[in-house]
C-alpha cells in the first residue's frame, strides 16, 4: 500500500472511530482503532483517540449515554438511556452531572423531554431532585420547565411520593410551591404549554386538595375559567374543567361565588369577547353544579335579554357557538329546558332554518331536540306542554349532516341530536329503515379517535334502536295501573314500534352492517361509559336466539368478559344504596348479555384449548347474577335463570368448570335448589346434575356426612315435583350419584326413597323411565348390608311386581335392557 492510500484509510478510520465515539459505540471505536493502529499506531490521531475510548470506558455508563446522547441526538442512544434508567439505580453524583449535561445541551429541548423526565423518575435520581425543589424551588421549576410535559409531569408525580423525600414537610412544601409555580403559569396567559400547567394543577387539586386547595383565590379561579373558552384546544378545556371541578369540590360557597360573578360580570359588558367566555364557562360548569349553573342561567330577564343580544350580533360565530353550548349544557335541568322551549324556540328554529353556519345549525337542532315537549311552564307556570313543531324536520337535517358534512363538529352535534330523537319509537323505525345512515354511522364510529363524544352519541343511537322494553312482572303491572288510576291518567300505552317483534326486527338490521365487530373494535380500550353502552347493545343483540351464534363468532363473548372485568374493579358486588333505584348495574349487563349468548353455543367452539381466553373467565361473570341485585327496587331473576342455563352448559363441557363452579359459589347454588320461582329451580338443578359428574360435586352429596345426607334427601323430594324438566334434572343427577355407597345409604334413611325411584320409573316418558331403573340398579347393586338392605326394602313392598309391570308396557330397547338387568338382580 502506497503511503498516499495508507494515510487516506488512517484518516477515514479515524473518522469512523470518532464518530462511534460520540454515538457512545465504544466496542466499534475499539475496533476501529486497532485496524487503524495497524497501519501506524503512532499516529498522533490515533494516539488521542485512544485516550479518549479508555477515559469513556472509566465513566458511569449512563454518564457516558448522556454525553453521547447529547452530541448526536441519537433515537436509538435515547431508547437505551430510558431502559438504562428503568433497570438500574442511579447514584446521585451521576444523577447531578447528567441533569447539568443534559441542561446545557444544545439539542432542542423537546428532543430532551423525554430523558429529563426518565431521569427525574428513576430510582436513586429522586432523592436529588426533592432536595432540588426544596433549596431552589423557582430556579428548578424553571429548568425542567423549559423541557417540556414529560419532565413536567415527573416533577408533579415527585411531589406527591412521600417516599422521595427526607420529611413530609418537606414534600409538603415543595408541592404547594410547584403548585403556586404553575398557577402562575396559567395566569400569565401565555399560551405555550398552558396545557402542560392545566394538566398538573388539576391532577394536583385532586391528589392533595387540603395541601393545594385553599391557595386558589378569585384571581387564579378567574385564569382557569379562562381557559374554558371553546376557542381554546379540547385537551386544554377538559384539564380546566377539571380543575374547575375540584375547587368547587374543595371550596364550595367560596368558588360558586366566584363563578357567578364571573359570567354576570361578563355578560353585563355585552361584549362579544365577554360573552363568548362567559357563555363557554357557564356551558363547562353545568354539568359539574347544575343547581348553581341554573341559578344563574335562571335568573330574571337573563334570557329575555340574552336573545336580543344574539339576534344583533348574528356574525360572531364563535359566541353564538358558545351561547348555544351553553344552552345545551342547560338542557340538563328541567327548569331550564322549560325556559329555553320558552325565550329560546323561535331563534333556535331560524338558525335551523337559515343553516348558514353549519356547526350553530347542528346545535340548535340539539337544543329542540332535547326541549321537545317539555313543559313550557316556568317556575309554577300552569301552560300545556308544548310540542317543537317539526321533529321529523329535525332529524331528516341532522341525518343528511350526518351523511354530507365535512365538519366533524358538526357531525358531532347531529349525532348527540339524533341520539336524543332516537329516544322516540317513530324515529327508532325511520334510523333502522335507513340502511344508508346506520353504515355511514358505523363508518364514523369507526374511525372516530378514542374519547371523543361522537362514540358516546352513535353508540347511544344504537342502544335506542335495539332497546326492548323491560319485562314488568304481574306485581309491577299492577302498580303501575295503580299509579295511572291515581293520577286519573290512562295506563301506558306501548307504542308498536316498541313491541317485541319489532325491536329484534331491527336488531337483525343492526347485525347486518356490522355493528358487532366495530363493538369489539372500539371496545379494546373504552371508557367504562362507553364499555356500559356496549354491554348493553350486546344484551339486546342477544335477546334473539338465532344471533347468539353471530355474536359469539365475531368476538362478542371476549368483549363482554373484558368488559365484566373493567366494571367490576372491585370484584365484587357492590354495597346495596340507600334507595334502590330501576337501573341496572352495568357490570351485571356485560354479565347477562354473556349469559345469553353462552347459553346457545357450544362452549368448546367459544373457548378453544388453543385460545388465549380460557373457559373459566366467563364463570366469574355469570356466578355474579345469582345473587341479587342491591341497586334495583324489584329483584329481576331472569339473568339469574339464565345464568344457571349458562353455567350448566359449560359444566358439561369441562370438569375443570365444574370444580371451579362448586368452589367459587356452591353456597348460593344450594339456596337455589330451595327457590320459590319453579324456572330458577329448575335451572339449579339441572346445573347440579352437571355438576355432579365432578369429584367436588359427587363429594358434596356422598360423603356420609350429615350435610351430604340432607342434599341427597333435597334431591330426591325434587325427582317428585310436579314441573318434568326438575324431575328429569334430578332423577339424572341421583342416577349418578347412587353409583356411591355414601350416597345409596343417605337414600334408604328417606321413608318414601324407594317408592320415588318407583315412580320415576312408572313415569311415561321413556328418559324419566331409564333414569328411575338406573337409580333403582344401581342401589341394588351395592355390596354388603346397604345393598342387602335396598333389596329388601324393593321386595317387600312390592317393587319387582311394580318394575314386572312397567317393562310390559315400554317398547324401549335401552329401558327394557335395563330393567331386566335390575329384575335379574332381584331374582
């Protein structure tokens, strides 16, 4: 090699190893170097080079990630530093160098963000930043705030980790000065990362309302109701909505003062700008203190004058935007409902009408919808109930909004109005008749982004459309004729597009677009109000029989458990109400719809051995709806029955569920076997039946104790009830059992046992006839003095005439063969 080429390949290794270097890639420098110290290891380069590997390979690793983090910004050397830091403990001393090095870096801050906030959570790194923010609070605050949310968010998350810090006062202090820093923050008005400070001091007012509560004042209150402004991102408003929350939680007389002269001192500038915050904030609050709100939006000549001012200020959009918000927020009570139907109806209509701006149209169709037929009355007022004039008009708009905006505010409102129409059984028929809507629907729903309003509303239509009425027992009917007669009204009439018939005709619709496996889809990671809705269309879906086998294929089953196990945090029950109420819990919705759809499909097609969901994740679940429900006035017991149908199905597909059954809630089984309701009985024994074929199972009767004898004893009163199907269950479970010598002994102690089996035996039916002689066979068959006995008691009162005659009169093959069998055994 000529000494041209040689000092050219020196230079380039030597630039490839300090490059390697800088990225922290110590063993491909190494390399490197030696292939270049081959050449001429003399090299001053070279020489450098090496001093400088031998150096780094002294430092702290995370030292070393840092510095070459910092020099080249590297994504893969980011990745390493964050595993780095969630393995391993970090000694201070690194720690502080680190966070220097990282602080002056010239990288953009927001690359930084993630590995300051690493930093600020690993373990051995918090010691150091407690003790940052306790001796330099503003200093510190002001570093880490440059970075951006995730070491923002780290900060907060420190100061509420008693373990973090030396004393409790410390902490203390240190989380209402970051509180107050941050509050200051909002104030300022700047709009840069206003979230990142909304965000923490609403998560703060809620994790330590009686450390940071009492430093919100007028002022600071005033800079987050603010931050309500529609104008504003969503994200901010959600974090200020919250906020709000907890100060009126916190400080109750203090911030509902505040509020109301925050909107009253607005309003009364008639200021567009003033209006519009005022107008947005009064729309946030309803829903947290709707008595406040109403107060206020109640007031006199509120709205009287309010209409005045929209009508001369048509062109401000956005407060028109936000009065009509603020309207629908309203609707939440009835009075105000009743006021807006009255002041508000014939500017509500012309904006519909005019349609000019699509998104104030969308939402003054909301407005009517929900104030449809409300009473116009306010505050004693005796006027009729009054009708919006044209409710068809209404929701023939907001269907062609759905299907041609571009708008997805728009789309949104039309949505929410249309969910409140649905409520109604002629536009029920009219959505479910339109194949052209509901797909457009699902296609939204579809690709809507996860929490946003729009699911909650099309999920709702879909709940409407496949609600049936609920079942009232002869009790409940009479109450309510009672009811009706005392207020000298008609009974209820039910409107046929409510009627059973009608209700799974468009269910079969709601299948047919695909409505299961968007459920699943969107179901994965719902919110427990958006998993309540699905649950409840799955239970609808589920009413029909012929769907079960539909919804079980296209994931139904995987959804409800996951959405059982979502509701159900606690797992268990929760504590019965002060007053009962008509609502069901939803957590005993997801559990029902899984009963139903379980009941009518093969368990072993639902649960393969191979899936990762096994069988026993759906016993939880449907166990919980045999006891009762503590949040409804009148116990429901048909999700009990067909719980019990469910639980039966999948014991006789695996003993491992049998065991499970029998361990989780034999107790409450047992009280069923004794129900007064002759379907739920039925439904327990035959469950037991199935049950018994398990070694838990046969134990709880055979076992010789006295316990066991009295459920033997139960089992046989039940082979003589006058319902077949609770015969036949327990004439199958008692065949089983007396193959046991603990069993057939606990059966000779009952005076009438034998003259029961006899008359299964005697019985018409074919398969009560071959579980009686298999009873019989099997008692007869046991060796020694119980068997002795069994016999003896069948000859002498006259049982192997009895049996003689029976075999006569049956054409049965199985029956015959065993009849004989046992007639040999009596010879």
């Amino acid at each position: 090699m000529d000494s041209s080429s040689a000092q050219d390949q020196l230079a380039r290794l030597a630039n490839e190893a300090h490059q390697r270097l800088r990225a922290n890639e110590l063993v491909a420098a190494a390399q490197l170097l030696r292939q270049a110290s081959a050449i001429d290891a003399g090299d001053v380069r070279i020489k450098d080079l090496w001093a400088r590997l031998q150096d780094r390979e002294k430092e702290d690793p995370l030292l070393r990630m840092c510095q070459a983090y910092v020099e080249t910004g590297s994504e893969d050397t980011r990745k390493e530093i964050q595993d780095h830091l969630r393995r391993e403990s970090v000694q201070p001393q690194v720690v502080e160098r680190c966070f220097t090095l990282l602080s002056n870096s010239k990288q953009s801050a927001s690359v930084t963000d993630a590995v300051i906030g690493s930093l600020v959570r690993a373990q051995g790194a918090q010691k150091y930043f407690a003790s940052e923010l306790r001796d330099h609070p503003t200093a510190t605050f002001k570093l880490i705030w440059r970075f951006g949310d995730e070491a923002v968010n780290s900060i907060s998350t420190l100061t509420l980790s008693p373990n973090s810090w030396d004393s409790e006062t410390d902490r203390r202090t240190a989380l209402r000065n970051l509180f107050q820093l941050l509050l200051a923050r909002v104030m300022s008005g700047d709009n840069d990362d206003l979230e990142t400070a909304m965000r923490n001091v609403a998560r703060l007012l809620a994790a330590a309302p009686a450390d940071v509560g009492e430093i919100v004042d007028a002022d600071s209150f005033d800079s987050i109701l603010s931050c309500l402004d529609i104008r504003l991102p969503t994200a901010l408003r959600s974090q200020a909505t919250l906020a709000v929350a907890k100060t009126l939680d916190i400080m109750p007389e203090n911030g509902q003062a505040w509020l109301a002269k925050y909107v009253t001192s607005r309003v009364a500038k008639q200021r567009i700008d003033d209006l519009l915050v005022a107008f947005s904030a009064a729309a946030a609050v309803f829903p947290i203190v709707p008595s406040v709100a109403a107060m206020l939006f109640l007031a006199p000549a509120f709205l009287e004058s309010l209409v005045p001012i929209l009508e001369r200020n048509r062109g401000a959009h956005k407060m028109q935007l936000a009065a009509l918000e603020m309207f629908s927020a309203a609707c939440i009570d009835k009075q105000c409902r009743a006021a807006i139907h009255q002041h508000c109806t014939d500017w509500l209509s012309e904006l519909v009408e005019s349609g000019t701006e699509e998104a104030s149209s969308s939402v003054a169709a909301l407005i009517l919808v929900k104030t449809e037929g409300t009473e116009s009355a306010v505050q004693g007022s005796n006027e009729p109930r009054v009708q919006t004039e044209r409710p068809d008009d209404l929701v023939f708009l907001m269907k062609n909004m759905v299907l041609n905006s571009e708008e997805s505010y728009s789309k949104q409102a039309a949505i929410e109005a249309i969910a409140y129409a649905s409520l109604q059984p002629k536009v029920k028929e009219e959505l479910a008749n339109d194949g052209t809507f509901l797909s457009k629907l699902v296609e939204i729903l579809s690709d809507a982004p996860t929490g946003v309003p729009t699911l909650f509303g099309g999920f709702t239509i879909i709940a409407n459309l496949t609600q049936y009425r609920p079942a009232q027992s002869e009790e409940q009917k009479r109450v309510s004729q009672l009811k009706a007669y005392a207020n000298t009204s008609k009974p209820e009439q039910v409107h046929p597009a409510d009627l059973t018939d009608h209700v799974t005709a468009r269910c079969k619709k709601i299948l047919t677009i695909g409505v299961v496996p968007l459920l699943v889809r969107r179901g994965d990671k719902a919110s427990p109000a958006l998993l309540s809705i699905i649950s409840q269309i799955l239970l609808s879906l589920s009413f029909d029989q012929k769907s079960r086998g539909t919804l079980a294929q296209q994931g139904a089953v995987k959804i409800l458990i996951q959405a059982y196990n979502s509701l159900d945090i606690s797992g268990a029950m929760p504590p019965a109400p002060a007053q009962p109420s008509e609502t069901v819990a939803p957590v005993r919705i997801a559990a029902h719809a899984l009963a139903r759809i379980l009941i009518s499909v093969n368990p072993s097609h639902v649960f393969p051995s191979s899936a990762a969901l096994p069988m026993t994740s759906a016993v939880r679940p449907l166990l919980s709806l045999l006891t009762e429900d503590h949040v409804t006035e009148q116990r429901d017991l048909l999700p009990s029955f067909e719980s019990l149908l469910a639980l039966t199905n999948l014991a006789s597909a695996d003993q491992n569920i049998s065991e499970t059954i029998i361990r989780l809630s034999w107790p409450t089984i047992e009280t069923l076997l004794l129900a007064s309701n002759s379907m739920v009985q039925c439904a327990a024994v035959e469950l037991v039946c199935n049950l018994t074929t398990c070694p838990s199972g046969i134990a709880l009767f055979a076992d010789g104790s006295k316990q066991a004898k009295n459920r033997m004893h139960i089992l046989l009163a039940l082979a003589d009830v006058e319902k077949l199907e609770t015969r036949r269950a327990a004439g199958g479970a008692l065949a089983m059992l007396t193959d046991w010598e603990g069993a057939v002994g606990a059966i000779l102690e009952k005076p009438r046992a034998i003259e029961i089996l006899l008359s299964m035996c005697g019985e018409e039916r074919d398969e009560m006839k071959h579980r009686g002689f298999a009873c019989i066979n099997n008692v007869i068959s046991v060796d020694g003095a119980v068997g002795e006995r069994a016999r003896q008691s069948l000859k002498l009162g006259g049982g192997v005439e009895k049996l003689k005659k029976i075999l006569t009169q049956t054409r049965n093959p199985v029956v015959l063969e065993l009849g004989v069998e046992t007639l040999k055994k009596l010879a």
